[in-house]
C-alpha cells in the first residue's frame, strides 16, 4: 500500500507499507504534478527510519486521496 504525506515543510514523500502497516520503503520528495505516477518512484529503505521519527514528532501528516474530475 502506498500513502501520501505532506512534511511540515511542504515536501510531499510516498510511503510504502507492507501488510502489517510497517514502513518499508520512502520515495521523496515527489513533484506535485506527479502524483498520478506514484508507482515509477524508487522506494528506499533506508529513509525509514527518517519517516518514522518525523511522524512520530508529528512533522508529517498523511494526505487523504481525492478524485479530481
């Protein structure tokens, strides 16, 4: 699963969760006129530690997805 979100200071990353919720892998910071090609980033793993540390200081927030017609 792949979820959106917004870092306090407006960079956008994408989290990759395996089926027990963990993190596994961070692409980031995405272009905002990107979004609809979520899957051609490279994920890494060695950014999650980074991510996990920043949601738990509240410094990320997740992005709910919209569908814009």
């Amino acid at each position: 699963m792949k979820i959106f979100w917004l870092h306090r200071n407006g960079n956008l990353y994408a989290l990759k969760h395996d089926t027990f919720g963990h993190i596994v892998g961070v692409a980031g910071p995405l272009d905002w006129d990107n979004l609809h090609d979520a899957d051609d980033p490279e994920y890494h793993s060695e950014l999650v530690l980074w991510a996990e540390g920043e949601i738990e200081r509240r410094a990320m927030q997740r992005m709910r997805a919209t569908l814009i017609c």
